[in-house]
C-alpha cells in the first residue's frame, strides 16, 4: 500500500521535476524524471529522439512502472484520472522543464531551439506484465545540426548521463543511412541506435551522423560538378586516344600489305619477311607479334594517363566495393576497416547495408569475416593461377632451346 501512495505522489510531482536532462556540459544528470526524488522508482524509462531531415525531433519519454499488486493499480488509475482531468497543469510544468533544458542547449550549440506541442497520457499496458506507463511527447527544433545533406545529432544533449533503468533511443528518417556513432551503441536497428544505461556519456558524446544513401550521397554540389567535369574529360582523353589509334592502324596496313598475308603464310612476300626477322636473330612471325605488343603498350600508357576519381567523391559502399575489387574481389573485413582507416562498427555497418542489398558475400573463416563480390570464383582464380605458372614454364623451355640453337650456330 505504501508503494502505491508513494506512487501518486511520485507522478503528481513529475510535471514539476521534469526530465534531469543536461545539454552542453551543463552538468549530467539522469533522464528519471521525478522518480529519483521520491521513495519509488520506474522500473523503466524509454526516451526516443525520431530526428527530422530539417533537424527538428519528435522526443517521446515513457515512464514504466509494474503494477504488482491491486493496490498499485488502484494508485495508477486514480493517476490517470487526474491526468485526464488536469491534462494542462501536467503539459504546462513538463515543457517549461524541458524549455530550459533547450535554451541551455541553444546557448552551448548556436542553434535557435524551441519546445513544443508537449502533450501527457497516463495508461495501463500488458508489457506483458501489466505496467503503468506515463508518456510525455514534445517537439524539438533544431535538436540536430544539418550540414548539407548530413544530420549531426547529439550535441545538444552533450553529456548525458542515462541510470540503469533508463535507454536512449535516437531514430534518423527514411532514406537515410548511419555513419559514425560514438561511443558504440548497446544496439544498432534498421533506422536507429540504442544506447542501453548505465552509461555516463563523456565530453563530445553521444554523437551520431546520418546521410541519405545513394551511390552521391554526401557529395556537395560543388564537389558533383568536379566529378561531372573530370567525367567528361577523361572521356575526351579516351575518345581521341581511340581515334588516333584507328588512323595509325590504317596507315600501317595501307604501307605494308603484304605484311597481313605474310602473316597467314600465303605469298612469297611472307616468306621474305620470315628470313629477314630469322637474320636479325628472330623467330619466324617475330615481326608480326612486335605490332601487338606495341598496341598493348599503348593501351596501357592511355589507361595509366586517365584521372584517378578522389575517394572523397565516392560513398561508404563504393569505397568498399573499390577496395575488395582491386584485391581480387575477396578481402577480410578486418583489412577492409584497416585500409580506409573505420572503425568497427562503421565497417560493420556499410558490409550490412552491402550485404542487404546483394552487392556483397560473406562468410566465416574462423573468427574472421571474409568478404567478397557476388560474381568472385575460386576455382577460376586457381585455374587462372596454373595457366599463369604454365605460361612462364613455356617461356622458359623456349628460351633454352634459342640458346642452344645460338651455340651450335
């Protein structure tokens, strides 16, 4: 009985008392409403942040408390009455608290903020004990810090210190995909974060990034006119270095025409340029592969001449994709987050999100994540390695059997 009366007293107070929220190292303080102040605490407090695009956030803040006994739920009902008969004196104390809360915010982040359309219910739930759940909801502008196309969240609750009973719950919109997070949170979701307490949140923390997925994301509008432009470059480069290789193939045909029959051992003019390749010390058809390889020679010199795209052009999910396409299209993660230099968790997120799409495999190796592109085969790999090897092992055979040739000459 005593519990319950401790119960209504604790709630009534609550509107009063607030959230124990601090902004911009203000001094942390748990999200326990007025709880902590009184004999009786929740059994749970839920508080989710659902930002915006434009930056601005939809908090809601549920305190759970489990009702055991009838006593508890005579205690919770009286509540609910009274919440529903005095709705304004409980909205009104509630969004004065957590007005200033925002204005200490807005002093330590340079943002304009405001609090809004704060509204209360009292309610019983099947969680799937029976609970009853007190549940603020209020509007938050300028909660997160827009930069372009990104949402930088956290530093107006820079930090916030969470009891054990307590979890933060931050939410992004639609469309959009996480970045980094510090510190780690207890749980990553298809569009949110939770951090699980006790957790005391140091200088600079919690911090949260989000950018609209895409093969653009991120990339500001004077950075995509830069990518446009070295597009249209390096593709001027290669059309005329293909122009310029078709005339000079012409011309070469058009000067030696014998040099195309020659090649397949039709007519006495093939003949001749055998003898003249087998005097300078050449094999028969010696002549003929130098023009391929010439070819190549040229092709290679317009690869390598062709601008490299900046890695700050590309998203997460290219750079990876690039980077286990440049080592064979296989890679551990582990050597993934070394080579662009990720933490873990970012590492591990852009994989999911890869891996979601059918753009990535993966595998265990051990206690090792591997990583490879959906069209990788071994087996290929491994023949193409023998081919490798064989190749070498004929050009060895043919450079002995020359010497010899060369000595009994």
């Amino acid at each position: 009985m005593q519990r319950a009366q401790s119960f209504l007293v604790v709630v009534a107070l609550l509107g009063v008392v607030g959230l124990g929220l601090a902004a911009g190292g203000a001094g942390a303080a748990p999200f326990d409403g007025g709880f902590a102040q009184m004999d009786v605490e929740p059994d749970d407090v839920s508080i989710t942040a659902d930002v915006g695009p434009d930056g601005d956030a939809q908090w809601t803040v549920e305190y759970r408390i489990r009702l055991a006994t009838d006593e508890e739920e005579r205690a919770f009902e009286e509540l609910r009455v009274d919440v529903e008969n005095d709705t304004e004196a409980y909205t009104t104390r509630f969004r004065d608290r957590m007005a200033s809360t925002a204005a200490t915010a807005e002093s330590t982040t340079g943002r304009n903020m405001t609090v809004s359309n704060a509204t209360v219910t009292a309610e019983r739930r099947e969680l799937p004990q029976a609970y009853g759940v007190l549940t603020y909801r209020f509007e938050w502008t300028n909660f997160a810090a827009v930069d372009g196309d990104r949402l930088r969240v956290g530093d107006a609750v820079d930090g916030l210190f969470l009891d054990g009973s307590s979890s933060l719950i931050v939410s992004w919109p639609e469309g959009y995909r996480l970045g980094e997070t510090s510190p780690e949170p207890s749980e990553v979701r298809d569009r949110s974060v939770v951090w699980n307490g006790p957790v005391d949140f140091s200088t600079g923390q919690p911090r949260i990034t989000v950018a609209p997925t895409g093969p653009l994301s991120g990339i500001p509008t004077t950075g995509l006119v830069a990518l446009l432009a070295a597009l249209v470059v390096a593709g001027g480069v290669a059309y005329r270095r293909r122009a310029a290789a078709d005339d000079g193939a012409a011309v070469m045909a058009g000067d030696d025409p014998g040099a195309t029959a020659g090649g397949s051992g039709a007519g006495g003019s093939g003949d001749a340029a055998n003898a003249a390749a087998a005097d300078s010390g050449g094999g028969p058809g010696s002549g003929a592969e130098a023009d391929p390889g010439t070819g190549d020679s040229d092709a290679a010199d317009g690869a390598d001449d062709a601008p490299p795209v900046d890695s700050d052009l590309l998203s997460n999910e290219e750079q990876v994709l690039r980077l286990i396409e440049s080592q064979g299209g296989r890679m551990k993660q582990k050597q993934v987050a070394e080579e662009l230099e990720w933490t873990a968790a970012k590492t591990s997120q852009v994989v999911t999100g890869l891996r979601d799409e059918g753009d990535l495999d993966g595998f265990r190796l051990g206690r090792e994540n591997v990583l490879s592109l959906p069209d990788y085969d071994p087996e290929a790999d491994a023949s193409g390695d023998g081919d490798d090897e064989e190749s070498t092992e004929g050009d060895d055979v043919g450079g002995d059997d020359g010497a010899g040739a060369t000595g009994s000459d």
